[in-house]
C-alpha cells in the first residue's frame, strides 16, 4: 500500500483543488418567447430547436 512520505501542506491542497469548483451553465434568450435555454438543446416550452417543431405540444 502506498502511504505519502511528507504531510501534504493545506496550500498545496487547496492549490491542486483550485480547478474543482463547479461553473454555472450558459444560457441564452430564446428568439421567439425570450425565455432562457441552453444553447444546443430543445425549448421545453415550445418544442422548437433550429427553427424546427421537435416535439408535439398537446
């Protein structure tokens, strides 16, 4: 089993952590409702993605 030979320092820990954080998500304003959407993915309101009907609103 392998065990560290010296105590790693809590700068070098939160040094190595520093790239651990999460980021929040990218959206953009829909062109027809002007609700909020992540880019690439279908409007759950309308259905539309590219300008194409995807999914049926009934």
């Amino acid at each position: 089993m392998a065990v560290p030979k010296k105590k790693t320092s809590k700068s070098r820990r939160d040094m190595r952590r520093a790239h651990h954080a999460l980021t929040a998500c990218h959206v953009i304003e829909d062109k027809h409702t002007g609700e909020l959407v992540r880019p690439h993915h279908v409007c759950r309101k309308t259905g539309m993605y590219k300008g194409e009907q995807i999914i049926d609103e009934n």
